[in-house]
C-alpha cells in the first residue's frame, strides 16, 4: 500500500503554542514521521518536546 505524504502546515523555526496550554512558546525544531519536534528558546536544558500537528497552533 502506498503511503500518501501530505505536506505539513509549520515550518522549521515558526513559533507555536501546545493548545493545552497556550501560554507556553516553542519554536518547531524539526518535522519527522508526522511529529513536531519544539524547544523551548527560555529552556537552556535542551528539554525538547513532540507535538502532532493536531495539538498545536501558531501564535
């Protein structure tokens, strides 16, 4: 079965926010597999989070 790929809607390095909590601002880092991969730019730990595109938006 063939696999339909469909482009994603951010980029790298766009400002987003988790829709469960808006307050927090990422920036995407990567696209792999259909996952976003952010970083917090405050957050020197380098503590990365992965978001589908469902469950985040730009700010």
């Amino acid at each position: 079965m063939a696999r339909i790929l469909t482009p994603n809607i951010y980029k790298e390095g766009d400002t987003v926010s988790p829709k469960s909590n808006p307050k927090l601002k990422l920036i995407i880092r990567r696209y792999v597999d259909r996952i976003y991969y952010c970083k917090d730019p405050k957050d020197d730990a380098g503590k990365e989070y992965a978001f589908f595109e469902r469950e985040i938006q730009l700010t």
